[in-house]
C-alpha cells in the first residue's frame, strides 16, 4: 500500500496544513503568471479605457469645430488690411462668462498687432465706468488721450479701451493676459465696482454665484473648448428658461439682494484680491507700467438702493427700531437734524447695518457741517446696500494692499477715490462728478483723465522740457477736441434721464429732486440748441476736431447723431460710413446706415448692414428689428415677421418689438393677430400714441369705426401733431355722417403739413357735400 500516494489524493479541510515544497512552489507561480501576455492585456485594456474618452472628445472637438459650431474664446480677432496685421475686438468673447442673451461687448477698436516704433500704447482695464459709461465718447480715456496729444505733440499715443458694461475680474484676468502679448507700455486698472454684480458674483443674474476661485477658473477653462460650450448650452437648457430673456440694465438684480453679513461677499473679496494680484503680475511680467486706481462712487447723493433689516432682532428691538427711525425721518423733514441725528444714532444702536439709516444719518449730520463724521456714514450706507452696485471700503483695501505689496518705479497707486473727493466742496464725492452711482459726468471724466495723465508722465518718462506746454489743457480745450457740443451733451442727458425713470434709480428717495435737476440742464441745452446758428457752431467744433484727429472714430459718430437729429439724415449715412472706414467691424455704425437707408426708402441697401448687425449680435433685439423693419419694406414679410419674432424673445417687455410685429402682420392681412399684438403693445405702454394709431387704422379696416375714432383720438391726445391720425380721423366721422368734425380734422391736418394731398382732397370733397345737404 503506497501511503504517499493515497494521501496526495485526499481532500484537505481549510485548515489543513501544506507541505513545504508545495507552499514554495504556489509561491512561485505567484511570482511569475503562468501567461505572461495576459498582463499586457489587463495594462493594454486599461490604456484603451483612459485613451478611448480622450479620443471621442478630442474627435468631438474637431467635429464640432469644423461643422462651425461654438465661438473663438479670445479677446482679439486678427484682420489683414492694406498689408498689414490688426487686431480687432471679438463681438463674442463675453460669452464665456454671460448667457447669450446677456451678451456684453467692449467698445469698437482697431490697432497694429506690431506696435509701430515710437508709438505709446496705454490699455485701460476695467467695466462700465472705465468704459465711459453712458458715452465712451466722452469717457475718462478720451480726456486721457486729448491731455497727453494737446500737451506732447511730439510723441504718439494710442489709448485702448477695453472696458466693458457689467464684467468684473474675472473677465478682465483673461483679457490682460491677451494683452500682455500685444507691447502695451503703460496699463490702467480702474475695477472693482462689480465683484458682487458681474459675472460668479454673489448678487449676480449671469448663472453661477460665489463661486471658489479654483471652480471658476475650470469652468472658464472648459469653456474655452468647443466641447465644453456645448455642455454649458445643454446644462443652461436643461436648467430652464433664465427670467432674463434681455439685457435690463440695473433692473434685472432687484430680487438678488444681499445681507451686508452675507458670507458668500468674503468669497468674491477674496477673488477679487487673487485677480487683480495676477492681473498686476502678468502687466508687470510683460514689461508694461501699471496705473492702478481706487475707485470712487457717488456717496453723497447717491442713496443705497436696497436695504436688510438685521432678521434675527427680537420682536422689541424691531419695534423699538422703526419707532426710532420713523422719528428721525420726521424730524429730518422739520429741519431738525440734531434731534434727528440723534435719533438715527439710538437706532443704530439696535440694527446698524440697515442702510438707509446710515445715509440719512450722514445726510443730518453733513446739514450740521460735520463732514468728518458724514463721510464715515456716508461710506458705512455703501457698504451695507443691499444692492452693492458700488465699489465698498473694503474693495478699496484690497487694491491699497495689492498696490503696497507690488509698489516700486513700475506701478504706481492712483487714489481716485481721494482725487475725486477733493474736487467736492464738502471733500466727499457726489454729483459733482457722477452722473448717478458710478458712471461719471463730464466733469468727474475730466478729473479721472487729468489724475491719469498726471501718473502717465512720471511712469513714461514724458519730456517736460520747453518743446511741451507747461500745463494741462483746460477741459473746455479738451471738449472741443472730443466734438462735445451742446447736441451731444443733450443725447447724453437724454440717456441719462431713461436710466434715472427705471428701477432700481427711481425708487431712491431723492431720485425726484436729482431727476429734476438733470432734467433743467436737459432744459438749457434744448433752449440754446434751438437758438439761430447753433447747429451750425457745433457742426463748425466737430468739422475742426476732425480735422485735428481724422482718425478718430468717435468724431464721427457725434457728427453723425448730431447731423440726425437737426434732419440731415442724407449727411448722417455719409459720417456713419466715414466711421466704417476706420471700423469696418463696427456693428453700431451698421445699424444705424442699415435703419437710416430704410427710413429714405433704400431698404435694399440697408438690409446687408443689417444682416451684419444680427450676425456680429445675435443677442441684439434692436439688429433684428431692423433687419425685420427692411425686409417688410420690401414686401419679403415671412422673413420680416421671423426677424420680429426674434426680436420679441430677446426683448419680450419692449412694446416697440410687439408694435412692430403687428404692423408686419397687418401687411400680411393678418388682421386679428395684428390688433392683438396692438392691444398688448398698449398694455405694455399706455401712451404708445403709434399703436394707438395701428390699432385704430385696423380697426376702421374691420368697419369697427366707434372703436377706430377713440384710438385715433387717443393717439392725437397723446402726439396732437401726427398730421395723418388727424386725416384718418376725419375720414371715420364722413363715415358716421359727423361732417363739421370731420372738417376740423383736415384743417388742422393742414395746420401741421400744408402739402399734405389726402387731406386737400378730403377737405375738399366734404366741404363740397356739405354744401349741397344744407
């Protein structure tokens, strides 16, 4: 009997024991598989897994780049014209950081990708107020510019704007790194009024808020994929129709306010001191000075635009709050502001961080000369609004710490907000240099232009020998170089006093008495615009600026607004194309020649610019409108009615779009949908005299004449001088046998238009049947 191997073939329990030579041996097949390409396998399948993704996407990418889908993420587009290389603004670029339909763009502008030897180029930074806002035309740069040519004719200085309505620092990191390529000597950085607002903010409308600075940085990076564009559009899809179909304006952050506490305001402190950090150190890197400002906003006549009571006060505290402060707002109307200030002080005790409070107690306390005092309230109702359209205290101290922490003979701080301050007489900045929050007026331009031009000096080393003029120009100088003339001052408060109507501006308690004050300066410059020869004075300061600066863009769009409104439209296209000249890109100048060659009856010709416009920006319901308007003319109304409809989505509260879109589907002889759209329109707009008047003339074609005549005098009540509602009215009273009326109306038709034929010949043809019944 052979033990050994009757026990190789018995069953072993799990514990029982090995022998040597087999433990050994199991060993080894561990060591060494018994196949070897079964690990290549396992390492070449694992390989596939990782590789496989990155090939879908990276063929997805070139796919989708190569069907034309997404957009160029960079700041600049390059243009080849007459040999040479320039680099132009991208109409697309903000698009990483808004939702389509809240597509911001920077100013038009055109420079050499290769700076030409002996040339200065200056980069301004910043948002709205950098910009030039409500007219960049007139803004701080273009003071800039008109100092630095008037006092140096000797060198040559090209000053770029890049500012841009609504961004922050987040958007403006990627452009200076775009710029640091492009052999910029000097830099300005004025920023900081929209770290809560613009884009990944805390109070933003855009999409994402408060976010942590590494999150932001890898959604800008993924967007800058075709790929990555195409996630963002589902996700933006798939996550609903945003309430904000168009740009509002201020108007659109109402429902975003935020507590002065709020713990997401740290996040975007903290971003904002990384940004602007990085955008110091890449302008340092590339070799450019850098002119870095604290910014200044209105606290003296501007009130916060929405303030939070403190929610976790007891029932008491609350009452005994608004007793204190209904009390103090009594006695502030009675002049009383020592037992005002008093009584706003008790109430601050309780709940100091409601911001109206503040104001008004710094607004007492400035009635008893005590500016001292004023200021740190003043400052303390910006910090605490609920609202933070504004640049606050501590965004002020980021930038000192940034301006210490990189100071030396390439950066200098230029203390705006002091600056601006001591051109006030109370040494606290208000509507002395700013048109309403932030956006400055033309004399708080000037001032940021000349504290500019004082830095550039220095950091340039301009020559302040004999050759140059030992002062600045006087603003009234640099006015005329700008071709700001009584016209162009009148648009600009003319925009101004739409923006100080809408909300969140007209809700401020003082908006009537500044309103009204805007509104007499309006007042003087209709009266001296309507004086003999004012017209042509101002034509005579544009003419002679243009002769000066013949490249300067911006002369010819004053030119052109100025030649419009005095009734000159022929003369308007011409500046308007003069403009296209330099900026062929550009797509305002587009739109208006588009619109103005409609207007004169050439639609035809108008329609390629408009085209241009709704291609450069799709997100513009104006472009479409206008494009809509041409078309229509040329009885090409589908389309027409298409480019409405658009227009419509992008602005659905503008009574203009539904109004336009009733007439298109009048002409189509959709009478129903067009009394409609007109009905809406009215809705929207009560005293829209022009849908009055579609709405009346539909009505007369439906026979429905008691209802045609009271729109028809409804919109002669609102507009009295539309010579042809009163034509159209008197032709519904022949109809219902109201012949003395009906008379009237085509005698004061004539009033209005001594040409006018319809109503001679209606006049004519009732006086004649008139005469015959009697």
């Amino acid at each position: 009997m052979k033990s050994g191997a009757n026990n190789s073939k018995s069953k072993r329990g799990r514990g029982a024991a090995k022998s040597p030579q087999r433990a050994e041996t199991q060993r080894e097949a561990l060591r060494e598989p018994a196949h070897p390409l079964s690990a290549r396998r396992v390492w070449f399948f694992r390989l596939l897994l990782v590789l496989f993704p990155v090939l879908a996407l990276g063929l997805l990418e070139i796919g989708l780049r190569l069907g034309g889908y997404g957009y160029p993420t960079g700041f600049f587009k390059e243009v080849r014209s007459e040999g040479r290389t320039f680099l132009i603004d991208n109409e697309k670029f903000s698009q990483r950081f808004f939702p389509p339909e809240l597509a911001r763009w920077p100013g038009s502008f055109k420079f050499d990708a290769k700076k030409p030897a002996g040339l200065r180029r200056i980069f301004i930074f910043g948002e709205s107020a950098a910009m030039g806002d409500p007219q960049p035309a007139y803004g701080a740069s273009r003071y800039l510019e008109v100092l630095l040519r008037e006092r140096f004719p000797g060198e040559k200085f090209e000053v770029i704007n890049l500012g841009i309505t609504a961004v922050n620092s987040h958007v403006i990191l990627p452009i200076a790194r775009e710029c640091a390529k492009h052999q910029g000597d000097l830099w300005i950085i004025y920023m900081g009024n929209n770290e809560m607002v613009g884009p990944f903010g805390p109070a933003t409308v855009f999409g994402s808020s408060a976010m942590p600075l590494v999150l932001v940085k890898f959604m800008l990076a993924v967007q800058q994929t075709r790929v990555g564009q195409m996630f963002v559009s589902w996700s933006r899809h798939l996550g609903g129709k945003s309430k904000n179909t168009t740009w509002g304006g201020m108007q659109m952050f109402l429902q975003n306010q935020i507590p002065p506490a709020d713990p997401r305001k740290e996040t975007a402190y903290r971003n904002f001191a990384r940004n602007l950090q990085d955008i110091v150190a890449v302008g340092l890197d590339s070799g450019a000075r850098i002119v870095l400002n604290t910014i200044s906003v209105n606290l003296r006549d501007c009130p916060p635009f929405a303030s939070l009571s403190n929610q976790n006060l007891p029932a008491a505290d609350r009452a005994q709050f608004d007793h204190l402060y209904a009390e103090g707002l009594s006695l502030e109307k009675q002049v009383s502001f020592a037992e005002a200030t008093r009584r706003f002080e008790a109430a601050a005790r309780i709940d100091a961080q409601f911001a109206e409070l503040q104001f008004r107690w710094a607004a007492s306390l400035l009635q008893l000369t005590n500016a001292v005092a004023a200021r740190t309230h003043f400052q303390l109702a910006c910090d605490t609004d609920a609202l933070p359209f504004r640049a606050d205290s501590r965004i002020n101290e980021l930038i000192k710490e940034v301006a210490q922490a990189t100071a030396g003979r390439h950066l200098v701080l230029c203390d705006a907000e002091a600056a601006l301050a001591a051109d006030s007489p109370v040494k606290i900045a208000g509507d002395e240099s700013f048109f309403e929050h932030v956006h400055f007026n033309f004399d708080g331009n000037y001032r940021l232009g000349l504290a500019w031009a004082e830095q550039v000096v220095g950091l340039l080393a301009l020559p302040t020998n004999s050759a140059a003029s030992a002062v600045w120009p006087a603003q009234a100088r640099c006015d005329e170089d700008l071709g700001l003339t009584d016209w162009n001052r009148e648009f600009v408060l003319q925009s101004v006093l739409r923006r100080m109507n809408s909300p969140p501006l007209s809700s401020q308690f003082n908006n009537a008495a500044r309103l009204q004050v805007v509104q007499a300066q309006e007042s003087v410059l209709q009266r001296r615009n309507a004086q003999p020869g004012a017209t042509a004075q101002a034509l005579t300061v544009l003419n002679a600026a243009i002769r000066r600066a013949p490249g300067d863009h911006f002369l010819y769009e004053g030119m052109a607004n100025v030649l419009e409104a005095v009734g000159d439209p022929k003369n308007a296209i011409l500046a308007y194309r003069e403009l296209l000249k330099l900026l062929p890109h550009d797509a305002y100048a587009s739109q208006q020649i588009g619109r103005l060659l409609g207007e004169q009856g050439q639609p035809q010709q108008g329609e390629p610019f408009l085209r241009t416009v709704t291609r450069l920006r799709p997100s513009s319901p104006d472009g479409w409108r206008e494009l809509g308007v041409v078309l229509a003319a040329q009885e090409k109304f589908p389309d027409a009615l298409e480019c409405l409809r658009r227009a419509e989505r992008l602005s659905p509260q503008d009574p203009d779009n539904v109004c336009y879109t009733g007439k298109i589907l009048a002409k189509m002889k959709r009478r129903a949908e067009a009394i409609a759209h007109y009905r809406r329109a009215i809705q929207m707009r009560p005293d829209f005299w022009e849908a009055h008047f579609e709405l009346a003339s539909e009505l007369a074609w439906e026979n429905e004449v008691a209802e045609s005549i009271r729109e028809y005098l409804e919109a002669l009540r609102i507009n009295p001088r539309h010579a042809v509602s009163h034509v159209n009215l008197g032709v519904m009273l022949v109809r219902e046998n109201r012949h003395a009326e009906a008379i009237q109306q085509f005698e004061q038709a004539l009033v209005l238009d001594p040409n006018n034929a319809a109503a001679k010949d209606y006049l004519r043809q009732v006086t004649e049947l008139r005469n015959r019944n009697k």
